[in-house]
C-alpha cells in the first residue's frame, strides 16, 4: 500500500486513541525532514530546539535577511537573499563598470554611485558577518 495510506491511517487512529501519540523517525523521509523532526522533538522535550548535528554553514542555511536590506540587493543587481559571494561577484563587476576613471564626462555622477555601492556593500556584509546591519 501506499506510505500516504498508512501515515493518513495512523493519523485517524491518533484521533480516536485515548494515550498521546507516538510520534517516531521515519525511515524514508529526507534528511531536511530528519533535521526538522528532531529540531521539534528537542524543542518539545525541553531543549534548545537546535539539531545538534549541524554545523556552522548549515545553521546559516536557513537566515532570515531583513526587508530593510531589500534596497541594497537591487542596486547590487542580484536577488533578494543571494549568497554572499553572488553579492560580492556582482559588487566587484559594477565598481568596474561605474569606476569614476571610466567616466570622464561625469566623474561626480559616478563617484556618488561608487559610494552607493559600497554603502550596500557593506551593509550586505555585516548582516552576512554579524546577523545586523
């Protein structure tokens, strides 16, 4: 039969049992849901609900980037919440292109979008390094 049969099965008969649900491992689920269970399960036993198998890049998987820095992602011409080397790549290709040595006609207009720049630059990087901006 099929596995969503028999987890809707077990769910049905949670309802209808008068002892608390046990609520287990499943053996063919995906290591993000693995994560995620046992996260829950520390979180419910009392813990800190961190899985405690992860490592620092894991952890930083899944950060939350502040609407606030939106701004500084558009004018870095990448996606909101890209990778930090993704900014940095793009950072690096639009000081080339905006370089006031380039812009002989209008050296200010290009200063000012240098400093731009690196002003979101910046911001972008002490989230990345910090978690605030």
């Amino acid at each position: 039969m099929d596995p969503i049969f028999d987890r809707l099965g077990n769910l049905l008969r949670s309802f209808f049992q008068d002892e608390e649900p046990r609520y287990e491992r499943h053996s063919n689920a995906d290591e993000d849901f693995q994560n995620a269970w046992d996260e829950l399960n520390d979180f419910l036993s009392g813990g800190t609900g961190t899985a405690k198998n992860r490592g620092p890049a894991e952890t930083n998987k899944y950060r939350v980037v502040p609407q606030e820095l939106g701004d500084d992602y558009k004018l870095l011409q990448v996606r909101f919440g890209a990778p930090f080397n993704e900014v940095r790549k793009s950072y690096k290709k639009l000081l080339l292109k905006y370089h006031p040595d380039y812009h002989q006609d209008d050296p200010e207009r290009a200063t000012r979008m240098t400093q731009k720049l690196n002003y979101s630059f910046q911001r972008i990087k002490k989230f990345e390094q910090t978690g605030s901006f």
